[in-house]
C-alpha cells in the first residue's frame, strides 16, 4: 500500500494531541444574533457580522435584483471581459465612502494583501510591519521578496527605532500595520505611525478590516478615524465582516490604484467577485451613508456589554473596539469555559496558542448590532454563573 501521504495522519494526529485541530461547526441558519448550530439554537458571539448586514432585506434585495439584470458570474478576470459598471460603481463608491481618491476591488480582504504588498515593495525593499499583523498581511509580505522588520505590537517608538537601525540598507520602504487587531480589539496609535511614515518618506499601509463599519464616523475606519486622509498611501479593507457580504478592497493614492490595476496579480488572474456579492456590498455602502444608527447601536452594545463584564468582576484586556477578549489565561480553562457557556446556548469561541501567546488564552466575544438588550443580559448572566462556576469571579 502506498505510504505517500501517511504524513499527514500523522501530522493530524500530532494537531489532535496538541489541542489543535479545528473542529468546524456547521450553521443551518442566516447570520445573526441567534444562529442554529449543528441542530441547536445558540446565541452567536463569534461573527463578525457587527452591523447584521449579512442578512439585511436591503442587502439581500439588492442582490437580487442585480441577478436579474447582470446573472451571476463575472464571466472573466477583470482585465479581459470581467469589469462590470457594478464593479466600477463599488470602487467609486468606496473611494467616496472612505474620503480618499480613488479605490480597487479584490476578491476578499486575503488577496487585497497578497495583491497588493508585492506590487508595492520586492528584493532590496524593507517592509516595517507589526509583529501581530494578520495572517495575509505576512504572506503578502513574503511573497514580495522584501526583507521583513517586525517592530513591538502598536508601538511607534519601536517602530521608530527599527527604521532608524537599518537606514539606508534597502531601496524602497514601506510599514504596515493592522487597523484593528481581532485578538485583543485594539489599534494602534496611526496618527503617531503616520508622522514616521512622513518623516522617513516610507509608504504607509493599514489594514482596516475590523475597522470598516466600525471605526470612524458612520464606520468609515480608522484612517477616518484619525482623520489621516490622504496620508495613509493604502488602506485595505474586506466586505466580509461589517459589510456582511465577501470581497476585499484597497482604498487610498490614486497613482498606488492605478498601478495596483496594472500589478495587482489577483486582480489580473482571478476572475472578479460575482454580481450579487458586488451588488449587495454596493446596498451595504447605501446603508451605512445614510444613517450611523447601526454603528452607533454597535457601539452602545459593546459599551454596556464591556461595563458589565467588569463590574461582574471579568478582565476585558486591551479592547478599545466592539470585540471583547474575556482574558482567562489558562488555555484548557479557557476552553472548559467556552464549552459551559455553550451548553447555556452562549456561543463564543475560547482561543489558545498559537492564536495567541502562551498564558493569555481568552474567550473572544464578538458584539453586533443585532444583539438586543435581552440578548445581552442572557450572555452577561450566562459568563457570570459559568464565572463563578470556575472560580474566575468570586
Ligand atoms: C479577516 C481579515 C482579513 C481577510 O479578509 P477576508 O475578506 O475574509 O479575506 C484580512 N486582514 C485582516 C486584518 C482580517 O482581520
């Protein structure tokens, strides 16, 4: 019998015994406070479906009315025959929505990174990036052949440091960071980032997709956030979290779009997002410009859940945003404790090393929009009996 891929049953094995295996829940329901997962109905703390917009009528309208004018698919890359007027029509709208000049669609918020970071920077070009920076963030960035410098999580004196201990030892320079930081639900000091940035002439690029239609006036991010526009060169963002639909977006410098359109290679080699994700992205921009309601019924229900928790005596951690790390530590109580609340029909995911350093293990509650007030007092009584259950809260 063959032995090539014994490899991987053991390298599964190895994930099973370590803790790590993904076990993946299946949902039979929309996105929303309340989901129905794997048969039973739990109330859902782990999307990032912040506006509910997901499931929106106006959304789900929008899309299909598109269908029924453009169909379905693209039909081709954008640089051949798969640029629709919807497609343009979304760029010019998020350039607009985020007060920049101009902006490009990817296919998610993964290949805007990977897209755009070796378009900006190769061999003998340094990039300055967060050491907590996302996933794509870092692909991107070896991808592009460029030297990586990694400075201290969202501290610009460090990041200050770096560039000044390799002056002159690469052609061009670009720092990147994270907007949001999904673990811990802070950002970091842009406006700080942004004189570095200006001061040493270094490309500055952010990666705001936790801040969308959250940060900023009505959800316009963190560069609105700071009021940095137009000093930020990029700003990446995804429509698959607050815009509740899928697709990526690069927003920012008219010259970066421009040659993104020419070197985006996700963009050249992968056909465009289909007309209903393009349509229903376009009825979520529509949402959000008219009225900052939802954001700001996100912000109310972050700000009570977050003094609740306190005052039932939980260790919030670092949030500065709607995601709530409930800080516990212990990886196996963290674990042992998402697995009580979810026997309360609380859904909230316990996340570990190496998602997140060794000894800081956490529940990560991810606050919507949709959560009503009665919603919330069920979860807060739910984390406090399991609390004090385990011995976290006396
Ligand atoms: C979720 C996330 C992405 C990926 O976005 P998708 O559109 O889901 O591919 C990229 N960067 C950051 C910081 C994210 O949190």
């Amino acid at each position: 019998m063959s032995q090539k891929l014994k490899w991987i049953d053991e390298e599964l094995q190895n994930l099973q015994d370590a803790g790590l295996y993904n076990k993946i829940r299946t949902l039979s329901s929309p996105q929303g406070a309340w989901l129905v997962v794997d048969g039973k109905h739990v109330l859902n703390f782990c999307s990032n479906n912040y506006l509910g917009l997901a499931n929106h009528p106006r959304v789900i309208n929008a899309a299909q009315q598109a269908m029924q004018q453009y169909g379905l698919g693209p039909g081709a890359v954008r640089t051949i025959a798969g640029t629709m007027d919807l497609h343009l029509q979304l760029e010019q709208r998020m350039a607009a929505f985020k007060r920049v000049e101009d902006a490009i669609t990817f296919q998610s918020g993964f290949t805007a990174n990977t897209g755009s970071i070796p378009a900006l920077v190769g061999k003998g070009d340094m990039i300055f990036s967060d050491e907590l920076n996302h996933a794509s963030i870092i692909d991107g960035s070896r991808l592009s052949g460029a030297t990586i410098t990694r400075y201290n999580h969202a501290d610009p004196a460090d990041l200050q440091a770096k560039i000044e201990s390799h002056a002159g030892t690469y052609r061009r320079g670009l720092i990147i960071t994270d907007g949001v930081f999904s673990m811990d639900g802070d950002y970091p000091p842009l406006d700080k980032i942004a004189d570095i940035a200006e001061a040493h002439d270094l490309m500055l690029m952010v990666d705001d997709a936790h801040g969308e239609g959250v940060l900023g006036e009505g959800g316009r991010g963190i560069v609105d956030h700071f009021k940095l526009h137009g000093r930020v060169d990029v700003e990446v963002g995804t429509f698959s979290k607050a815009f509740g639909v899928v697709g990526g977006v690069v927003a920012g410098n008219a010259r970066i779009i421009e040659w993104l359109r020419q070197r985006g290679r996700p963009f050249l080699f992968s056909s465009a997002v289909t007309v209903p994700d393009v349509a229903a992205t376009l009825a979520a921009v529509d949402i959000l410009e008219e009225s900052t309601e939802l954001v700001d019924r996100l912000w109310a229900n972050a700000a009570f859940f977050k003094q609740e928790m306190l005052n039932l005596g939980f260790d919030t951690g670092k949030t500065m945003t709607p995601i709530t790390p409930v800080m516990l530590g212990d990886v196996t109580l963290a674990r042992e404790f998402s697995r009580r609340l979810y026997e309360e029909n609380v859904f909230a995911m316990a996340l570990g090393f190496p998602t997140v350093p060794v000894g800081l293990a956490r529940i990560r509650v991810m606050i919507s929009a949709t959560h009503s007030q009665e919603d919330l007092e069920q979860a807060l009584q739910a984390f406090a009996r399991v609390g004090r259950d385990l011995g976290v809260i006396g």
